[in-house]
C-alpha cells in the first residue's frame, strides 16, 4: 500500500496533536509534533535568560541555533514519542503555561523556522508521516498528499486547554488560558514569517461541536479514501 504524507495545521489547542497521533497509529505512520520543537527551544530560551516579560533577545537565541539539539524518544508508558532538548527528556516542561506564554514569538523568528524546517522536511523524505503545527502544509509539505486545517472558536478550545492544565494540578485560571489563547492566534496569524493560513487546498475542519471519536473516524476515512486512490 502506498505511504502519503498528511500535513495539519490549525490554531492552538485545536487538538492537532491527538488526532494526529491518533491518526499515525492507525496507519502505521510516524508522528511528529513540530510544536513540540518551538516549545523545546522556547525551554532554552527561557532556561537562557533569552526571553521573559522583561524582552525577547531574539538576536542571541539565533547565536546560540547551533547548540540546540532537538530529538524524539519512544515512550513506551505512553506510546508515543518524548521531546528531547540536548539529550534531556523535557516532555513534561514544555507544555507549561510559561512556555505557553513565549512560544507564539519565538516561532516568529526566521532562523528559528528555517532551522526546524530543514529537520521536518528531512524526517518527512520517505513519507508515511503524520505532521502537525502551523505551517505543515503551506511550508514544511506544499506537496503533502493529505492537508487539513483545524479550528474550533477560542472558548471551545480554551475550555479544552483549561481542564487538561487541571488536570495535571496547575494553579492556573480559565480567565488566563483564554487571553493566552488569543494572544497565540493573533501572534501566529500575524508574524511576518510563515503566518498561520490555511492552505488552498487544505480541508477546514472545525470541531467546536465534535468529539474525538467521530474527528478520528472522519479523517481517518479521508486518508484511507486518499490511499486508495494512489
């Protein structure tokens, strides 16, 4: 059976990540969550004192590309992939509310784009690839076989991301997750490098109402639809 390459991009806590696991599982794909990687080096910046309410030394972080060394490693607890920062596991510290916060404008940065690009389109040469983030299918893969662009309104998804914070036992209001989640799109919408924008041929996906049972079933049957016809 012929491998296609699926592109998802969408707005924060849309739950690009999820289904694209989801979807790579079923398919016998790999999955790669390139917003792991912006939120690896948004780690670095901060752990640096390169970036804090205080400024942004974007200039400094771009210096400093060539000793960040991105990876993914199995778990098998979770059956899915860690996020590795110079050799250290830092899956858990990246999906924090402060990395949250300055994630959005370090992935403005030019350098920053163009180094984790090159690492993405490598991983994605032989296909057979679920990848998820802003600029998949406008960027990373123009040519990917299957693109979809997820939306939901900002409560649905500020929802979503306020109970899983909660979940994990952060001390955090919904009243913040929701300003956070504002400020991530216009930032994403609006940055001079590759904004979020849907692809011209990308499939709008908007699950506000959804649940994940029929996201999964709805577009693992575009991708197998699409499969068939290779």
């Amino acid at each position: 059976m012929h491998k296609i390459t699926i592109a998802i991009d969408g707005f924060s806590s849309t739950g690009k990540s999820t289904i694209a696991k989801q979807l790579a599982a079923a398919l016998g794909y790999i999955y790669v969550d390139t917003g792991a990687m912006y939120r690896a080096v948004t780690l670095y910046a901060l752990h640096h004192g390169l970036i804090s309410e205080d400024g942004f030394k974007a200039s400094e972080l771009c210096l400093k590309l060539k000793d960040i060394q991105l990876g993914f490693l199995p778990n098998e607890q979770t059956g899915r992939s860690d996020m590795l920062l110079n050799g250290k596991n830092v899956e858990t510290e990246i999906r924090t509310m402060q990395v949250s916060r300055f994630v959005s404008q370090v992935a403005t940065v030019k350098a920053v784009r163009e180094k984790l690009v090159a690492i993405q389109q490598e991983m994605g040469k032989a296909k057979g690839i679920v990848m998820d983030g802003r600029d998949i299918g406008t960027v990373v893969f123009p040519h990917a076989e299957l693109k979809l662009f997820m939306t939901a309104s900002a409560d649905a998804r500020a929802t979503r991301r306020y109970r899983e914070l909660l979940e994990r036992g952060d001390n955090i209001t919904y009243g913040e997750v929701l300003e956070n989640v504002q400020k991530r799109d216009y930032i994403d919408s609006n940055r001079e490098e590759s904004p979020l924008r849907r692809a011209d041929d990308a499939i709008l996906f908007d699950n506000s109402d959804m649940g994940l049972k029929e996201q999964f079933e709805r577009i693992y049957n575009l991708a197998i639809r699409i499969i068939e016809k290779l």
